[in-house]
C-alpha cells in the first residue's frame, strides 16, 4: 500500500488547516475526543484483535492487553489535558523595583506545535501504532497527526483510522485530525514537508537514524523524537543471587521470552557471578513450556534479521549456549522461534562487543559472567551507551535503608541512572506502566533525544511550544493566563518586589 | 588566541572528570556557587568594564547595566535550583489495583546532561558570554561548563573566567567547573567531542546553522540551543498611530538605536499605515542626537556585513529612506554608524522579501506602509518564518477587554504568537526582562529548538534529563524524590487508586 503524492498533498494541506481548530479547541472538548476514542477501541476490540492477530502473530492475549493499554492511555491523556499541568503556566507580576528595572506583567503558556508525523512500530500494533501513545500524545498537545502505518500490518492500521475517523466526524472537528499514509517514501515526503512541524518514531537505529537526519537537514529542522535501540542491561548481586537465583533464572527468561522477545525493553545482557544452581534452573525453564512454546515473529524482515543475529552470536568464540532456541520459517516468510539464551565471560564480551553488546530484536539474551567482587558500576560505562532501562537485583540486606552506603551498590545506580532513562530495582524492564512518573528513552541509540519520554503523560510535553505574553490585556490572553483562571490549571506566580533577595537565602 | 589540541584534550577531560561531581553537590552548595559568581563579577566590575569598552565599543553605561543583569541572573538561577521546581519531581504511588495491573512504585526526576559547550556572543560580551545566562543556566543545571570564547572580546573572556575560576578553587570545586577555549577549529573539534553532551550558541543563522548541523550528524547526536537571527516585526495599528503617532516614532527609533542596533530583538519590520505625522516626527528624532549619536560597531566583520546589507537594501527600487544614516570605518577595521530606517509598499516588500524581510545586524529598520484597513494577521505568515518577538501597538479603545472580540486584532495575536516566543504589546522588543516567565526563544530561524528558552529561568530545563526509577530502596533515591522530601522541591504525587477514574470526568 503507497498513498500517491496527490493524495500525501491533500493530507497535509488538511493538516495545515486542522490545526488552528485543534489549537483553539477546548481542554475538555480535547479530552472528550481522546476518552470517545479510547472507548470506540475498547467497543471494536473483538473485529481489530483478529486483524492484528493475523497481521503480526501476536497472541489475542497480548493483543487483548494491548487494546486495553492503548484505550487506557488515551483516557489518561484526557485528564493530563484537563489538569492542564503540561502548559507551565508563569506569571511574572509587573514590578516597578525589580533589580534590573522596571519588569512588564510576563506571562508564560505552552501552544501546540502543528502538524505532527507519527511514525508507526511494528511490535505495538495498538499501543505505539495509529491510536498509540504518540498519537494521544500529540492529540492531547492540540495538534493534528499524520501516522505512517507500519508495513507489518496495513490492514489493522487502516481500521483503526477508519474507526478514529468516525468519531473524529461525529464530533465535528476536521477531518485533518488524524490521518494515515502508507510507504516508506511517502514518509520521507512528508517528512520533509514544510507543514510538518515535528515527527515521532518508534523502530530501529538504523531506520531510526535516517529519519531524524532527515528532520535534522531541512531547511527548517524540526524537532524528531526517535525511540530506537536499547539493550537494557540487568545487573545482579551475588546476594540476589544466593537467596533467590533459581527464581531470577525463571523470571528472566519469562522476561526474554514474552511477545517473543520483539520488545524495546527486553533484557539483552545480564551481568552476573552465575553458579550452577543459576544455570541449572534456566535449563530447566527452557525444557518447560516457557522455553518450548514456537511464537510467530512479526514478519519476514524482522525474521531474518533475528536468525542472522543469532547465527552470527553463536559464531563466536567462546558462547556458550545454556537455552537452545529452535527456529523453522512457514511459506510467507515468518519465523516461529522459542528463546535462546547463552553465557559469555567478560573477557569474551569484551573481545568481541561489536557483535555481543548491541540489541538483538526476538527472544534472545547474554548473560555475562562476572567473577564474584567485580565492580561492577564500570562494566556500565565500557558496554553501555545508552539504554531505555538498567536493572539491579538486589539481596534482602543490600535492598535495607542500612545498606545506602555501599558505595559500589551506590556507584552502580549512579552509572546506570547516567546511562539510561529508566532505572529499576528487582523486577523486569518489559512492561512499562503508562503513568505521571513514566520516563521511556535515554541516552543515544536508545532515543533520538533523551530530555523526552515516549510513554506517560510528560510524553506530551515533546509537541509543545512555550510563548510569552508581555504586558497583554486579558483580551488578548490565553485562558491558562488569565488572573481568574477559568480552567483551574496550576499557575506559577512571581510577586513584585521578590527580585530583590534573589541569591540572599543562599551563599 | 587559539586553544591547542594538547590543551583542548586536557579541558575536555577535567570537564568529564567533573561532570559526577557536579552532579551531586547538593542544591545550596550550587547555589552559593551561583551567588559567588555573582558577587565576584560585581566586585570586579569597573576593571571588566574597562576592558569590555576598548574591546567591544559599547558604551560604558550600557556594559554596567549588562554586567548588573548578568549578576542578577546568577543570583537569579540560585534561587531556582533551591527552589526544585526544575527538577519536576514526580511519585507515582505503588497501586495493585492499578487499571492496567499491579503499578510499580514510580519516581521521577532530571539529572545534569554532563559537559556543555556554550558558544558566546559578540553582542553581549557579560550576559551572553563567559558568566553569561547560558554558563548560569549549565552551572544551575549541575553540569560542567566549557565556554568557546567570542574573537571580538578574548581579553575580557579571559578575565572573566580567570575570576571565575578564583571563585571555584576557592569553593574548593573542581578546575573542570568552568574553563574557557579559543579559535573556531578548537570549538568545533570540541562539539564533536563524546565527553561534550549538549551545545548552547548565541549568534548568526549561518554559524549556527553549521553547528547545529555538526551537532546533529555526531555518531553520538546532541542537543544544540542555538538563538540566532530575528526579524522581530512590530505592528501598528490605526488607532495607536492616530493617538500617539509621533511618540511611537522616537520610541522606534530608540529600540533601533540602542547598543546600533545589535540587539537579536530589535525590530527590524514595522508594519503600519503611517501618515505625515509619524513620518516627520521620525524624521525629526533621526535629526535628533538619538539619530546623529555615531557608536561603533561590535568589529570589522559585523561593520562590513552591515555596511553590505545597508547597500543591498538601498539599491532596492521602491526604498525610501526617512532617517539616513551615515558611516565611517575606522583604522582598526571598525565601523562607526549612526541609524538608518527606510519606508517601502508592501508590494515592494513583496517584490524584495529576500532582501527586506530579513535580519540586518545593526541600527536598521524598514517600515512597511500598509494601506489602511488591509487584515493584518495574514502578513505575519507571509513575511515571518519565525521570530524571537512579535509586536502590537494598539489605541486605548481596542486594548480595553470589550474590544477582546475584535475577530481582526484576535487573529493578528495568534498569528503572532505562531511565529514568535514572545508577544509583546504597547512596547519595545529590545530589553528583555530575565524572570521565570521569560520566553526568548521562537521557531526557526530564531532558534534551533523552539521548544526551549535561553534567557529566564526555564533555561535550565536545556542541560537536563530525566530518569525514573522503579521500585527502588529509598537508600538509593535522590534527595528530591525521596518521601520526607528532605530538599522541600515540589513533588507531584499520584495516588494509589486514581487511574479507575481516569477519563471519566471528561466525554
């Protein structure tokens, strides 16, 4: 499927013109749109869960949570917009004795940027695709969006447009609200359109990467919000590891395994002083229905990429295999994979890092052996660039209040806070709550940009732009920065006369 | 003067070595280093000035009002880091019976990026340059800060930091904190540089956009805040100019003339249906000292880049000076000006956009005569890609809240504040008040990256980032994320229990 340059045309030019209707639009008349679509997903679950399934070889139960996260996250989208938090609302009072003198009234909100280009993934066909956390996200931010369907499932994109589109029209706001393209160069054409003022991504680096110098080149660059790569590091103390490494061994594969491994956030290096008793409980996960049950990888692409990877890991001098994984690929080209997990000294990690320390996209992991008292905070900074995820496990006494000051526990945290976005302590980087407090992106490759997150209700802040408005009357004003404050949004005020102890509480 | 490599190498890797230090030194001590700073540079003033004058040609009055701003903004920025509000603390309370299921404990907060590399401004050798708002904003921040001298005042670049760096031994801070490099070849080298993480730049279009572009094509890409040309347009309405007219003529002519004109926000378009009134009393404040008062230009680039553009423009059909200025340049290479504003149709500025509608840098203006009752707000798209400021002048009976439905006037606002940070009315563009609700920053090609502010103190939020973390010991929390709140910073808390109702307020 392409959408012809004619039909790209008429998309932006009604984007174009959406947008100052989108702008001008109401908090609550934008969060009744985002809650009307979550529950225009939530009653056609049933008809797109069977499109998806077919299309990605996702399970209906995955699928089903997708669709209820999706649907979630519009809903909490909703209420970000009402309690109107995202606008930073500052007014600086007019203050004839200010230090530098006399300080005009200052008032400061966030408007929408314009027209936004989502670019779909293909691993989250509900959740990061035409309805997905970009798309609420920049719905809730006040602008129109483009999606550019995935290629892995055109159909299922389609529906859900259709869908979106109708309670887009039965609420009466243009059609220019949300719209979808198809094509690799028709995304790149609209890329590079003048009316298209940011773009979202989530995929790999490598598609990832052209994307945002394409951003970055135009005439006028425009900002690009790329969630790529992310090898997601775990690290686990040798405590964690006597008190409860069988059980760690059966959740971490769970954790490789899950949706086939085909998550940004899955674990692809574990760092640990493994024992036998680690080892053998992994074995015996892999023998178990956990690490025998074929799942269908996404598509053809993604297929031969994985087996290449796992192909080209195995080659390696010096891996040692401890889950053997089996793969056969069925006539249109998708693999069906069960998980591989094998074991690398240090020493092997670090001769050959190239191959071992990068995502492998599917069911795989290296585990790392580390010999018992390595620091461990510097194996962060030599294998890490960035990462969307770092993970400690920690024994009972490490975890106690008492235990803070174990300084290489503490550097250990610290390096892997400076590595990446989000930092969790004795769980699994797969599955990402869609809150307040959410961070999803760190450090390059795990994101094009690591001030911003992809998931939670900050995420909206990426298609904003903040304005000020000097010695305007209210006439003039934005709601958010009227004295009265109709919409009840939380507004910062700066007192006249407060300049003048600036810097004397301190020094 | 130019840094060398050997040289260069040692400065980057003091800043790396730095970087964690800064990191955790905790809000107060920051702060007091902020205010030191500050009260450094005051005590130093009249050396500073003496060297800034012979380097710089700007007047003795206007670098001491620069070097008071540039102290304010030190103290300022120490009163935002106690403060906490940049951190935006969040705490998404653990809920088991979380709609999507079981939540985490979730906290987030922004760490410092690491190493920044701040290009500084010829036009504002104090505020803008080596103690500057953006060193203050990198410093308040907590990362290290490595300041590309400006070639039109290395000597004052020198002392300044050699102040600065008194005051961080002192304090007993790293040597890394602060330091200063020179040449052009040692900045870009330096951008390129993995141990430098985000750039900041005051300046040209031109040589911001060849950063900008170095910064985004890294294997590794950074941020880069680059502020660069503005055309700042001021509209005048009928009204406005039969009520005061002539009063708003010498105040133009003030806003073009200051500091000649070198200034990112003076106003280089003023749209109006100017009248015979407003025409002589211009002519008679260009006949004025305000108009006859040479000042020197910054140096011998920027004088013969205005002297060219000053041409360019005049020899343009349909240009028709009001207040001529007059030129000379100077043994040294410098140029000695006195302001020049010319008058053209709006379908010579049409005809001439490329020439008119652009930002010359100096004390040059154009009026654009608009034939009275012509809509106002479609000009502003068709002459102003982006602008750091936009201007309204309006008469008492429009700026009154009755006249708030005036559809016309409406729509010139929005327009405005589409193409520009800040929206100012019933005054200048040129001063620019340093508060926290401050905007300065506006779509390209007024800034690399609109979404951000390089004067106030949401600065800042350039030289951050944010990590969550999950779960984890309240032993290796930071300070502001941790329940009893040690720092006071503002915390947003989201209860156990509130996603059931997300999305049901609204629809």
């Amino acid at each position: 499927m392409h959408t012809s340059p004619e039909a790209l045309e008429q998309i932006l030019s009604r984007a174009a013109s959406a947008a100052p209707v989108l702008a001008v639009l109401p908090p609550r008349s934008r969060a009744a749109l985002l809650t009307a679509l979550g529950d225009a997903l939530d009653a056609e679950r049933d008809r797109l869960i069977t499109i998806a399934e077919s299309e990605t070889g996702l399970t209906p139960a995955r699928l089903g949570g997708e669709v209820t996260r999706t649907a979630v996250q519009l809903r909490l989208f909703a209420d970000a917009v009402v309690s109107g938090a995202h606008l930073d609302a500052r007014i600086d009072e007019a203050d004839p004795e200010f230090v530098l003198g006399a300080r005009p009234d200052l008032r400061r909100t966030h408007i929408p940027v314009g027209p936004v280009l989502n670019f779909s993934a293909s691993n989250f066909p509900f959740a990061f695709s035409v309805l997905g956390g970009d798309s609420a996200a920049i719905l809730a931010a006040g602008c129109p969006v483009i999606v550019k369907a995935h290629s892995g499932h055109p159909e299922l994109s389609e529906a859900t447009a259709a869908l979106a589109q109708r309670v887009i029209a039965d609420r009466g706001l243009p059609a220019g609200t949300l719209q979808l393209i198809h094509g690799q160069q028709t995304g790149v054409a609209a890329l590079r359109d003048p009316r298209v003022r940011a773009g979202s991504f989530t995929g790999s680096t490598h598609g990832g990467r052209i994307l945002a110098d394409i951003a970055a080149a135009r005439p006028a660059p425009i900002p690009f919000y790329g969630e790529l790569g992310s090898v997601n590091p775990v690290f686990v103390t040798s405590e964690a590891l006597a008190s409860r490494g069988p059980a760690l061994a059966s959740e971490y594969l769970a954790s490789v395994a899950g949706s086939a491994g085909q998550l940004c956030t899955k674990p692809g290096l574990l760092f640990a002083a493994v024992d036998d008793a680690f080892l053998e409980a992994l074995a015996t996960a892999g023998a178990s229905e956990l690490g025998t049950s074929e799942h269908r990888l996404l598509g053809p692409r993604i297929t031969d990429t994985y087996l290449e990877d796992v192909d080209r890991v195995l080659a390696v001098d010096g891996v040692q295999p401890v889950v053997i994984g089996t793969s056969r690929v069925d006539e249109a080209g998708n693999g069906w994979v069960t998980p591989t997990i094998v074991r690398v000294t240090l020493e092997t990690l670090r001769a050959n890092s190239e191959v071992l320390a990068e995502e492998h996209f599917g069911p795989f992991s290296v585990i790392v052996e580390v010999p018992d008292g390595t620091p461990l905070a510097p194996l962060v900074g030599e294998f890490i660039t960035g990462s969307l995820t770092g993970t400690v496990h920690l024994g009972e006494h490490e975890r106690s209040a008492a235990a803070g000051a174990d300084a290489a526990l503490s550097d250990l945290v610290t390096a892997l806070s400076r590595h990446a976005g989000r930092v969790l302590f004795d769980g699994w980087p797969t599955g990402v709550a869609v809150t307040p407090a959410q961070q999803h992106g760190g450090p390059w490759p795990a994101t094009t940009n690591d001030a911003s997150t992809s998931v939670g209700t900050a995420a909206l802040g990426r298609f904003l732009r903040p304005v000020a408005f000097q010695n305007a009357p209210s006439a003039f004003l934005p709601a958010a920065l009227l004295d009265e404050n109709p919409l009840g949004v939380p507004q910062e005020r700066s007192a006249a006369g407060e300049s003048i102890s600036w810097g004397r509480a301190v020094g």
